[in-house]
C-alpha cells in the first residue's frame, strides 16, 4: 500500500507540474501586436528534410516553407526567429505560445482543426510511390496488391491513406522520417516507399536506382498552423498568401523548390 | 472534472485504447524476449569474461566494451539494414526479431558486467565448501553461485530492465509498432500530445511496477536471506 501511495504521490506532482504549465501560457489579446512591438516573428519548424525545410551544405536553413517565412517577415518588417523542433514538439511550442505559428507540410483534417488553426493551403502537393527500378511495378497500384510491403514515415497523413488504399498490402511504419524510408527500400527492406513528389524527387538524385511509379493517389494540402484563438493572424496569414499567390512570388519558389531538382545546384 | 479534460481529455483516450492496449502487448513482449536473451547471454559472457583461458576473456571483454561504446540505435541499424541472410534461417531477421535480438544483446553486455560482480561478491567459502561435497564446475555454478548471486544483484538487474523496457520505443525507427507509437498515432491525428505521451508515461510506469513486484517476489521466494 505505502508504494501505491508513494506512485500515486508522484503522479500528483506530475500532474501538478503540467498544470503550471498550462496556466503559464502567454495570454495576450492579439499576437501580431507583440510581434510588431518586438520586432520579431518567432516561427516553429521542424527539419524534416528536403526540400521543405533542411539545413543545406551551407549550413543554412532553407527550404520551401523556410524560404516562404522567411519573405514573411521581411515583409512585416521584423527580425525571424526560427524555432527548431521534433514534429511532436512542433503543437506544444505554438500552444504554449514558444512560437507565433508553426510553418511545416502539415495536413489539416477535421480532427486536427479542433486543436489548431489552419491557414488555407499555401501549395497542394502530390503524393507518390517510388522503389527500385528492377521492382516490376509501373503505377502505383501494382505495389498495392498482398505480398508486397510500403514503408512509411510513422504517424504521417500517409499512414491512415495506405490503410484505406492498400489494405492488403503489409505496412511498414518508420520512425526518422523519409530519409529513414528511403533508406528502408535502398536496403529491400520495403518494396516500395511513399512521400510527396518533391521529397521522392529527391531522393531519385541521391538513390539513382530508384524510379516514381506513375499516378498519384492522393493530393494533400500543405498549411501553416496557430493558436485556435489567433484569429487576427490567421486572417493575415490568409491575407499574406493571396498576396504572394496573386504578385507570383508563391508560384516562384514553389518552381523552385516544389516542382524538380533545381534547388539541388544552390544547396 | 472539467479541469482535467482541459489538458488530458481522457474521452480521446478512451477512444483510442485498443491502440494502446496493441502497443503495451507489443513493448511488453519484446521487452520479454529482449529480457530472456540478455539475462542468458549476460551470465554466458559474465563466465567467460572470468575464465582464464584468454581467448574467451577477450573475446567476452571486446563484446562488452563494443556494445557499450556505441549507440543502441546504431546497433539496431547494423542488425536490421546490413545483416544478410542467415545460413541456418535461410531468410533475413524481420523488424520484430532483429529487434529483439538487438535489444537483447545490447542489455546482455550490460547485465554481463552486473551479474559477474554478483559472482565476483559470493565468498571463497562458499565455492569451496561445494567442492568439498564433490560438485563439479556446472554443478558448482547452478547450485551454489548463480542463485545467490543473482539474488544479490536483483536490484541493478531490475534498474537495467527498466532502462531495456524504455529502450525498448527505439525499435520502432525499423518499423515495429510499440507502445510509444500508440502514443504518436493520437498526436498525429488529434495533434494532442498531453493525451498521447502521458498515457504512454502510465503505461511504462505500469511495466516497470509489475516488474517491481515480480523482483521483490522473486527475491523473497528464490533468494533467501542471501548471506
């Protein structure tokens, strides 16, 4: 008995801890004030990798996402900060106010709208399956059959599509991102791979054994995300993408980075 | 109860428990299986590090410092990505043995150094009187040694369990579902990461109490007094 309640003793101090946490959250009426009155935009991203949002050999971070920030903020006018974080440390940082919004590839869907909000879609990107050339697959569909394995980066959109998708087919759900995945089918670990198309593009350079199989079964909505209560920059954000989207700069880089491997020549 | 469902809204979790429950089974069973092959290939090269015969201590002393000189997930990559097929197998181990296996050998150096200080600890006296009544060397170790020493170290065996158990989440980076993927499943499509790592954090806690009691059942039923 006196060890439960030493364990229920120390579950108390825990949830004690949590919610200090949760009162500690910054509590301001409107985000882009304290942004302006700073003079500094605080974004959190993760490095998922190319082309996205990486380190490049510079040492620099860049990427698609990053690039789009980054002319966010010199458009407002005010100092980036970027906040560097693991996907599941990438939802506590904006609700605890770390970061104004969170820039990553991030899917919205029903359930996750309930905790965050989502800004429109910045770019509509297209999924794919690739795998070694000597594969006999031609279209993705020929992997989606029993007997053959997708690997995927654990708990991504990707996971709950191939479900639906390819049910019979074995599923293979890497932890370390897609770079893991890659590394998963160069190795005949999984017959085939499943990623955007900029990030499979990718990795076509760097594996030049591997081939896209033709047709896309699925288009995702790429979205920066903030608090729920945010509505003022939520609605500049909005704002800010029509902007770009209507002037081409969007298109520009989303050439650049999103739509073939001529980033790979700078970075 | 509102103030709960604030931060940990237990309704999500409910809806969410046969993933968990998927997830506990699996750490729970590879943890299992990790456990058996690192207890028997500890006391294997416990012995042989001890041997005099140089071959066998070498060979034990580079295996220990080996593992212990690399990251673990780096052991799991080497066994699961570069290991070709096994002649007797006849196949590649699959993400769920070479896991294990990973596991266990990389406990098994730990254990190894825990239990030969176990061996180590069991007096002069003891050995002798068992050679006295004329037991040989197994006889000597299966009767007399192990079982006393293995009483002795039950505590740091126990700390090195717990360290397996929660190393155990790392095999999911080849794709084994576990208990800290339940956890990722409700962050990735609620985006609610209080309700999926603090109901991992039970439930490792939960592990790692029954297997606090079997420890202090065990070594009440099998251990004696020890000295």
């Amino acid at each position: 008995m006196r060890r439960v309640k030493k364990i229920s003793k120390l579950l108390g101090l825990g949830l004690c801890a949590l919610g200090l946490s949760v009162l500690s959250q910054s509590a301001s009426a409107d985000v882009l004030n304290d942004i302006v009155k700073r003079g500094e935009l605080r974004v959190a991203v993760q490095t998922q990798g190319p082309p996205v949002s990486f380190v490049d050999k510079n040492g620099e971070r860049t990427g698609f996402a990053i690039e789009v920030v980054k002319m966010m903020a010199k458009d407002m006018g005010v100092e980036l900060k970027l906040l560097d974080y693991d996907w599941k440390g990438l939802i506590p940082a904006v609700n605890s106010g770390k970061a104004d919004f969170l820039a990553a590839d991030m899917t919205p869907n029903a359930k996750r709208t309930l905790v965050l909000s989502f800004t429109e879609p910045y770019l509509y990107s297209d999924v794919v399956l690739y795998s070694k050339k000597k594969q006999p697959f031609q279209k993705w569909q020929d992997v989606c059959k029993k007997g053959f394995s997708i690997g995927v980066v654990q708990g991504s959109s990707n996971v709950g599509l191939l479900k639906k998708l390819c049910p019979d087919t074995t599923i293979k759900e890497f932890a370390g991102g897609g770079p893991a995945v890659a590394q998963a089918v160069a190795a005949d670990r999984a017959d085939a791979g499943i990623n955007d198309i900029a990030s499979a593009a990718g990795y076509m350079v760097e594996y030049t054994d591997f081939k896209i199989l033709d047709g896309a079964p699925k288009r995702w909505p790429l979205s920066f995300a903030t608090r729920p209560d945010e509505h003022h920059l939520l609605r500049w954000m909005d704002n800010y993408f029509m902007l770009i989207r209507n002037d081409g700069r969007l298109e520009k880089l989303a050439d650049y980075w999103m739509r073939g491997p001529v980033w790979k020549k700078d970075h | 109860m509102d103030w709960i469902l604030d931060f940990y809204n237990y309704r999500v979790v409910a809806q969410y428990l046969p993933e968990f429950a998927r997830g506990l089974g699996s750490t729970a069973w590879i943890s299992l299986f990790a456990l058996g092959i690192s207890l028997s290939v500890g006391t294997i090269v416990a012995i042989m590090r001890m041997s005099s015969n140089p071959l066998l201590w070498r060979f034990a002393a580079a295996y220990i410092q080996a593992i212990r000189s690399t990251p673990l997930l780096i052991q799991i990559y080497l066994i699961y990505f570069t290991l070709p097929a096994l002649p007797l197998l006849g196949r590649r181990l699959d993400e769920l043995e070479g896991g294990i296996i990973a596991l266990g050998l990389n406990a098994g150096a730990y254990m190894s150094e825990i239990i030969r200080a176990g061996i180590e600890s069991i007096s002069r006296g003891q050995i002798e009187g068992a050679m006295s009544v004329g037991m040989n060397y197994v006889k000597r170790m299966r009767y007399v040694v192990l079982p006393q020493a293995f009483a002795r170290v039950a505590p740091p065996l126990l700390g090195q369990t717990a360290v397996l158990i929660k190393d155990s989440s790392l095999v999911s980076f080849i794709g084994v579902f576990e208990l800290f993927g339940a956890g990722l499943v409700i962050l990735n499509e609620r985006l609610m990461p209080n309700e999926g790592f603090l109901t991992v954090a039970v439930c490792y806690l939960f592990i790692y109490t029954v297997m606090l009691w079997l420890t202090v059942y065990a070594q009440r039923h099998f251990g004696g007094s020890g000295d």
